[in-house]
C-alpha cells in the first residue's frame, strides 16, 4: 500500500473551481492514437500531419520540447477509455479487472470529480459522441454516473438512421470517421441553438492502432514504401485523419458560436502498434487549444506532462479559476505551477507509483464505504 496520493491527490471536491462570468463553449475531441511523432520528417521522411501541425502552431499548443511535442504515455492512460478517463478526471485508471468487463454496479469511478460534473453543476448542455457502442469499456455507466451527458454512438445512429453494417472491416458496428464528423456537426448546431453554454466531445476512431480505417471517399493514398510493411496504411490513414480533424475545426471556426468556444485536441495513447516506431524515437502525444480564454503562452514550451493535467488546464482555458491551479493529480499547464514530472518523479517512478494499491484511489473507485 503506497502513500503516493496522500502526498499528491488535490480532491477537487475540496478546491474553490469559479465558473467565468460568461461561460464558454467547449469543443472537444479526442483523436485516436495521435501523436506529435507522426509530424517528424526525421522519422518518416515527411510531416504525416501538417494540418495539426499548422494547427499547433497557430494556436496554445504544450510541449515537452521547443517544437511540436506533447505529453508522456503513463499507466492508467494507455488505452483509450484510461486515457479518456486521465484527461478528464485527473486520475489514472485502474481497474480489477479488464476495462471490455467492467460494469459497475454502483457507479464508475462514483468518489471522482469530473469535468463532466463540473460543467453539468454549471448548466452546460453535453453532448457525447463515440463510433462505437456505448457499451465499450463502461463507457456508457462512466457518463451516467458523471454529469449523464446525450450519448450518440453507433446504437443511436443505428437506430435512428437504420445504419448498414460495414462491410470493409472486422468492425461490423462502428460509424467511421466521415460520417461521425457529419454527424458532430448537426449535433453541435443543434446545441449551438440553445440558450445553454454547450460542451461536446467526439472520440475518432480510424487511427485506432495507427492504420485501421483509410477513408478514400474524401482522401488520396499518397504515401508508399516497399521498404516498410504496412506504411503505407499508417502514412495514409494518419494524414487524412489530420486532413478530416482539421476540416472539422475549419467548420467550427465559420459558425457563429466559435468566439465564445474553446476547441481542445488531444491524442488519446501513443499508437498501439509499433510497425513504423523504433525504440529511438522521442514519442509524445498531440495536444492543442483553440481560442482558450488564457492568451499567455508563457508556460507552453519544455514542459513534462501527462493526461492527468488535461483536466485542470482545460478548465483554465474557458475561464474557470482553481484555486491552487491544481485538481486530482493534475496541473493547470497555463499556470506554470510543477507538474508531477517536473517536480522531479520520473516517467517510471510515476509509473510504479500509480500501480501500488491506494486507500485514497479505492475510495474514488468504489465510492464511501
């Protein structure tokens, strides 16, 4: 039994979080297995993703390097629905058992903090969007016992637009990128008409393990190298995401709604797959925010960060003010305040930390006892 969270853990139901006056909108999307990585020439002899890389650029973009980097792969955030569950809480997760088999009784994670809570206290109108069924990793009992945002997912589109399974795929039942993005737009539209500040989420799926799903409907395969099995289907699949990410935001910059809406990108997980990668490689995970209510860059570059302080910089960018800058084992990157891993705990440290059985994480696992 290690001690680590009583030293570390900020229970954000014991810090001061101030909504803004005006509340701001929030856009977010979690972009399956992307990294900073595939924007290195170095590596792969072109910049697999200069849409976000002119993306970053343009906009707050937190980086461990003085270039396009990103944040640390840690356990508890290495899979999607972890890594979703890090950014969003500012706890890592970590289950008794395998997450495809977890369905709580009682609630996920019902001793947590959210940022779904938070924005569900603050009369925010959310909106949940997954290619995939509700029912991947407890998605659908993490939502119902954080805030109960609108789910849509292949169960609701199936129903209500009588989807055909695919056909190109070992996934019979997922909505590809394509058409999710058509589909975030009409939801976000919809949201945008109420009187309601609005939060939305959309999680891509085509990068899954780096090459899952080439769209060649709205993209060129352009990339090809003998040398290398498979790059082919990363090179290509990973630039027309970027292509697709970045067409989405381009949509969301021409809406009326976009001066009072924070976009925030993040990757979820180092890809899976390792066909392209090598042991050298300085691997990190993307991550940007648009139109943030912080204009401050100061603290945007050398820094060492994980998913666990997407949550507390997140919530600065639309104005909120933490008192401290810090919830659960997380950050505020706009504040310059330490994170974890510059506070001198390294990469593995952290790692071996977070892995120890915790009195304070059982209680957020399970709620009171």
């Amino acid at each position: 039994m290690g001690n680590f969270y009583e030293q570390h853990y900020v229970d954000p139901h014991q810090v001061k979080i101030t909504a803004p006056n005006t509340k701001r909108n929030l856009i977010m999307i979690f972009a399956e297995s992307m990294e900073s990585t595939y924007a290195n020439e170095k590596y792969f002899g072109h910049n697999l993703i200069p849409e976000l890389s002119q993306i970053a650029v343009e906009n707050t973009h937190f980086s461990h390097n003085a270039q396009l980097g990103g944040f640390q792969n840690i356990k508890g955030a290495k899979y999607t629905q972890a890594s979703m569950v890090s950014q969003l809480c500012a706890i890592p997760l970590r289950l008794p058992v395998k997450a495809a088999r977890y369905r709580p009784v009682n609630g996920f994670l019902p001793g947590a903090l959210c940022l779904s809570d938070i924005l569900a206290k603050d009369g925010y109108n959310q909106s949940f969007m997954i290619g995939m069924t509700r029912l991947f990793s407890g998605t659908d009992k993490y939502l119902e016992t954080h805030g109960n945002p609108k789910i849509l997912d292949w169960d609701f589109y199936s129903e209500r637009d009588h989807l055909p399974k695919n056909t190109d795929h070992k996934r019979k039942r997922v909505v590809r990128d394509i058409n999710l993005f058509k589909y975030a737009k009409e939801e976000i539209s919809l949201l945008s008409a109420e009187e309601k500040p609005f939060a939305f989420t959309i999680m891509t799926l085509d990068t899954h393990f780096g090459n899952e799903h080439f769209e060649n409907k709205v993209c060129r395969a352009i990339y090809h190298d003998d040398n290398i099995a498979d790059e082919e289907n990363f090179k290509n699949v990973v630039s027309c995401s970027s292509m697709q990410i970045a067409n989405f935001v381009e949509w969301i910059k021409q809406q009326p709604f976009y001066n009072q809406t924070e976009i925030v990108i993040v990757g979820d997980h180092l890809t899976m797959s390792h066909t392209i990668f090598n042991d050298k490689m300085d691997r990190t995970v993307y991550d940007v925010y648009m139109n943030p209510a912080i204009k401050d860059k100061t603290f945007t570059q050398n820094r060492l960060f994980t998913a666990l302080d997407t949550l507390p910089t997140l919530l600065e960018g639309l104005g909120y003010k933490i008192a401290g800058h810090k919830l659960g084992l997380g950050v505020s990157l706009f504040s310059g305040e330490k994170t974890l891993l510059e506070q001198g705990i390294t990469v593995d440290k952290l790692n071996e930390e977070l892995d120890k059985q915790s009195a304070v994480y059982n209680k957020l696992l399970y709620g009171e006892n």
